[in-house]
C-alpha cells in the first residue's frame, strides 16, 4: 500500500474579496501562522495576488513555518495534491482582488471561503460579487469582521447585513496599530505582542474557524448556507432589515405615548378645585399657574407687577437712570 495514501486530504482555506483593502492578506497571514502554532499543521501559503503581498510579508520572516509554496493558478489543482501528498494538513491561498475568474477559479478548489469585511457602507455592498461567486460553486462561506471601531454601532449593524447571506464568525477583529505594525516585519501579533488583545482576537479566531473545519471533515453539506436570495437583492441600503424593524417599532411606541398624552383628564381631574396656596403666598380668583405657562395674565391678582415693561437687548442691564 501506498504510505501516502494513509495521509489525510489537506483542507483548503480560501480568503477572497474584491474589494480592495478589506485585509484579505493580513488576516489570511494571521490565521496561518495561529493555525501552525497551535498545531494544526504542517500549514502552507498560497498567494495568488499578482502583487505579491503575502509573498513579501513572508520573506521577512525569520520563521519558516508556516510553508509559502509558489505555484500558478493554470496548475493550482496539481500543486494542492502535491502538498496534500508532502503531508500538509492545512492550506491558506490568498486571492487578488477585482479579478473575478481568478477568484472564481481558485474557489472551486476551496473547502472553505472566508470573505474579510470591513463594517462599512462601500464594504457591503462591494461583497456582493464574490458572494455570488461561492454560493454559485456551494462552497461554505464565513465572513469575518475585520479593523473594526470598538462599540461602534456599525459594527453590529454590518454582522446582522451579512448574518443574512452566510455565517459570520462570532469574533471580531478591531482595528489597531499592532495588526499593520506586526506584518512589517514578517510576524503577526500573536508573534509580536501575545499578551495583546489583538493576539487574543486572532486566537479566538482560528479556535473558531478549526472547529468549521473538523467538522467538515464529517459531512460538509452540513455547513453551507442557502440564503433564498442574492446578496444584491437585499443589501442595497446601509440599514438592514432588522434594524428598519426596531426603528419602525420606536415610531410606533413613540406614536401611543403621544396619543396617550392628548385623551382629554378624568373626571377627578375635572372638578378638582382650584389651587388656594401659592408658592408666593396666597392667591384668589381664577387664576392658575400651570395656565399662566400658556397665556400670560400678568401677576396674581393683587400683587404688583414687577417686570420691566422695556425691552433691553439680551444680557445687558437697564442703566441706573433708565
């Protein structure tokens, strides 16, 4: 028998977007590295990108793990076998952007799509065709918010924008200098900084995507999102369907108050008798505070009038002979 057929298939992890700066290589770079160090290899990395970002962050690393194999995308589906076949258990391709048939090219290779978003209006909506892409080929998809803002409220309003297209992972990665620092020098954070938070994001991470993974291992239908519409059907507006609900019931609750507020009083109110104290002593007549905020009767009835009749410009006083 042949040995290397007792060796399990390498799982293939691709990390696309079309758009441009949604740091597609620096997560894909993060996660390689967390996933050799905790094991999961032999890890190799793939970079597709005609500009060779990920090629470079690796020549300046000192580390030789995770693995860079050069290989072309016309060959993609023979290298991967051969890595699989040299006994790598894990491979990260990166993806060019604004290249469709590249990308839709080395998904069908992929067993896995993670698809970095930044929580931004323009984000959204540029996903769209890479979306379309994977649910064209049935290939699992994760989003992954990525540089967000902490508490900012977009952040969450952009996992319930894509929670309808496809799973997004529960961990979000905020934007700090470490992350873009770290890359400088071939490392990561986790490499760079461990105790950060930002080591500790890319690690919940990759605990979360390695559990996707060896499940698929058993049944990976089990993990594939079927959305009953496009992406572009229903992301057209920056405020997702959720969030036009729980607006829509503010107005509504906002609309009762107001129509509570108008019913006409009781009748207890009706004949309550009129007030006969007054904070400034005792008052006669007809007169009422309350009404007195709505149409001015001048004083009480028997106290002297103590405004000036003259009007002064705002903030300045009378002179002494005025």
């Amino acid at each position: 028998m042949n040995p290397k057929a007792l060796l399990p298939q390498a799982q293939v992890v691709v990390f696309a977007s079309q758009k441009g700066g949604s740091g597609k290589t620096t997560v894909s770079a993060h996660v390689a590295v967390e996933a050799e160090l905790s094991g999961a290899g032999p890890v190799a990395i793939i970079d597709t990108d005609p500009q060779g970002s990920m090629a470079k962050w690796w020549n300046a690393r000192e580390a030789h793990e995770p693995a860079f194999a050069h290989v072309s995308v016309p060959d993609l589906s023979r290298d991967i076998q051969a890595l699989s076949d040299a006994g790598y258990r894990l491979i990260i391709i990166d993806t060019p952007p604004a290249v469709t048939s590249m990308i839709s090219e080395v998904v069908t290779h992929a067993d896995l799509v993670i698809l970095p978003t930044r929580p931004s209006p323009h984000d959204l909506r540029a996903v769209g065709p890479t979306v379309d892409i994977v649910q064209h080929q049935n290939k699992p998809l994760i989003f992954v918010v990525n540089s967000a803002t902490a508490r900012a409220r977009i952040t969450g309003e952009t996992a319930i924008a894509l929670s309808q297209h496809g799973t997004v992972a529960p961990v979000t990665l905020h934007h700090r200098v470490d992350f873009a620092a770290s890359m400088i020098d071939g490392r990561t954070v986790g490499e760079a900084n461990p105790s950060g938070r930002s080591a500790s994001e890319v690690a919940q991470l990759w605990a979360y995507l390695d559990e996707r993974l060896t499940r698929m291992r058993g049944d990976p239908s089990e993990l594939i999102d079927h959305p009953s519409k496009t992406f572009e059907d229903s992301i057209l507006s920056p405020v997702p369907k959720a969030l036009s609900n729980l607006q829509r019931a503010g107005q509504e609750a906002a609309e009762a108050a107001l129509a509570q507020s108008a019913e006409p009083p009781s009748a207890s109110e009706d004949t309550a008798p009129p007030p006969t104290s007054h904070r400034f002593g005792d008052v006669s007549g007809d007169w009422d505070g309350d009404e007195r905020r709505t149409e001015d009767r001048g004083p009480p009835p028997g106290r002297p009038e103590r405004r000036l009749v003259a009007r002064q410009p705002f903030g300045r006083r009378l002179n002494a002979s005025g």
